[in-house]
C-alpha cells in the first residue's frame, strides 16, 4: 500500500521536474555508491570537443555535490520552483518549458566557457527561482521564519544565503544574470512598443511535448502552493 501511494504520488509531479529532479537523485546516488566520480560528470571544455565526452554538457547540470545540507537545499529549491513554474504559468506548455531548459543552459554554457565553472546545477536552480519570483511579483517571502519580503528579492537573499555559508556566488550571480535574461526576452520585450518575441520554441518540441488544449474554464491553483516546503514559503497580498 506504502509503495502504491509513493508511486502514485511521484507520477502526479509534473514531467518536466519529475526527470531533472530523479536524474539530479540518481546521479549523487551513483557518485554517493562510487559508481561514478565526479570526475566524470564536471564541465570540461577540452574532453568535451578534444575527446567527444558530450554528455559533460548535461552531466555537470545534475551533480550538487555529495549528499549534505547544500545538496538537501538545493534540492528542495530545485524541485519547488520547478514544479511551480511548470504547474503555474507553464501549463499545458511543456515544450516552452523545455525550451526555457534549453536556453538557460546553451547560455550558462557559454558562459562557463569564461568564469572557468565546472557544475552549473546550482545556478540553474536560481534561474527557476528567479523567473518564478519576476512572475510573482506580489508574493510575499517568508525565509527561514526570519526575513519576510516580496518574491523578486528572493534571488537576491538566497545569493547572501550562499555567501554566508562560504560559497561563491558567481554560481548565483550567473543563475540570476541568465535568468533575467531569459525573463526580458519573453515576458518584457515582447510588451515594449516595437517589441518582438525573440524566443520561439521550435515547432518539433511543441510537436513532441504539448497536449491538446484544457478546457478554458479550468481554474489551476496559485503558483506558490504545489511543494509544501516551508522554505521560501509565499503568500499573496491581501490573500
């Protein structure tokens, strides 16, 4: 019964956060039971043109490190925004959702190649916090039941976060700068006079990915509930 319930409640989380997160899960399990190293999984430009370890460019987006707080924070970070964006304003648009995954990462890529970064999953982590936070702009923050403030400085107090514990934060700067990035190019932008949508998902993923249509009337939950961790917990003005 336990399993049935487990199971049930694993296939309910949307596909997108289902895979990363599981595939985050199993990779520091792998490296946990010294299946693999994270010699294997970290970017490295010269094995990944000079001797085609291609899976270098995915691998280093899902090791956060052994098995500890900041792989438990970033976790549960991870899984909540996730889940929240594609539950939230990404319903029913899953291969947009991909794309943004897609975008985020050819960008933090690129700019690996100069800040000489070799894991990029925490900052991918930031960037779903930051998107999030700039789609919910009235939320208030409660943080750790100490700091309360409003979503889009979310971001911003988890960079101080990490730098309190001793962390670089060109990791969170990178997260929030791509972010932002991706933020201006599709919710901005296009609202500017003379403004465009840059950013098109390609029609082979809408093909492959996004389902028919949901009824106009359905009436989806507010972002910030799905998660149910108290850590970052929102709630909205006037609610």
């Amino acid at each position: 019964m336990a399993y049935q319930t487990l199971r049930q409640e694993y296939l309910q989380i949307p596909i997108v956060t289902r895979a990363y997160t599981t595939a985050c899960v199993v990779t520091t399990a792998a490296v946990q039971l010294e299946i693999i190293t994270p010699f294997q999984l970290y970017f490295n430009p010269d094995l990944i043109f000079s001797k085609f370890q291609i899976w270098r460019l995915i691998t280093n987006f899902l090791f956060f490190g052994p098995v500890g707080f900041n792989f438990l924070f970033n976790m549960i970070f991870l899984y909540r925004y996730c889940r929240m964006l594609e539950e939230g304003s990404f319903r029913g648009r899953t291969a947009d959702f991909i794309f943004m995954f897609l975008f985020g990462g050819t960008l933090m890529t690129l700019f690996g190649l100069f800040v000489s970064l070799v894991f990029l999953g925490q900052a991918f982590t930031i960037m779903l916090v930051y998107v999030w936070s700039r789609r919910n702009p009235y939320v208030r923050m409660n943080f750790f039941g100490l700091l309360n403030f409003e979503a889009p400085f979310l971001p911003w107090v988890l960079m101080g976060f990490s730098l309190l514990l001793g962390n670089s934060i060109i990791v969170d700067f990178l997260g929030i700068a791509v972010g932002h990035i991706y933020y201006f190019l599709e919710d901005v932008f296009p609202a500017q006079p003379g403004g465009s949508r840059w950013l098109r998902t390609p029609s082979i993923l809408k093909a492959l990915f996004d389902a028919p249509a949901e009824d106009a009337n359905y009436n989806p939950l507010p972002e910030e509930r799905p998660g149910g961790f108290p850590w970052g917990e929102g709630q909205r003005l006037g609610g």
